[in-house]
C-alpha cells in the first residue's frame, strides 16, 4: 500500500479521549481495519490509524498489528496507550466522543 492509501483512508471508528485529572480533550484516535471492519466486532491482522493531539496530527500509520482479536475500540485504546507510554493517564471509560461508521458510511455517536 502507498502513503497515498493511507493518507485517503476512511475511518471507521473514532476515540476521543481526555486527560484524567483536567477532563479536557487530548487525543482523537480515528481507527480504521484493513480490508474493512463492523463496529463491535473483533478483528486481528493490520489496522491504520491516524491520532491527533489538540487538534495537531501526531501518528499515521497502517502498520499496527493485534495478535490478539481486538474491537475497533480496543484498537485505539492500545495505540494511545503505546503512544504515550502511559497506561491509565487517559480516562478512556468515560470518552468525549465515541463514534463509528454505519453501512453508509454516516457517523453515528454513541453517548453515554
């Protein structure tokens, strides 16, 4: 695959997580399974990601990989968690926003 498939993709699921102790928003995690994914359901191999911290791109990648099955979810939590290092610093129970794609490609949030 070229920059050019990963810069066009379209994500399925998108995370947005705050910072535990000020509950401001810090990362958005867009995920995305390759060759194609449903909310909900487990999936292992590749994933492409793109992550962005206050607005600003940080990570861009399509070479994650889950040995273990994982949710679209699951995914972006593990690669937030990879990224910073920092296991526990982000409230991912409680996000900002939680989203993923229908069959027709429209966003719909989840609230919680």
């Amino acid at each position: 695959m070229s920059y050019t498939d990963l810069r066009d993709f379209t994500p399925e699921y998108r995370l947005v997580v705050s910072d535990f102790n000020t509950q401001e928003m810090v990362y958005e995690i867009e995920t995305e399974k390759l060759g194609g994914g449903t909310h909900g359901r487990t999936y292992v191999g590749n994933w492409r990601a793109v992550i962005k911290r206050n607005g600003e791109e940080i990570f861009r990648s399509q070479d994650f990989v889950t040995g273990t099955p994982h949710t679209h979810r699951e995914a972006a939590i593990e690669l937030i968690e990879y990224l910073t290092d920092d296991i526990g610093a982000y409230d991912c129970s409680f996000p900002i926003e939680e989203a993923f794609t229908d069959y027709d490609g429209n966003w719909v949030y989840i609230t919680q």
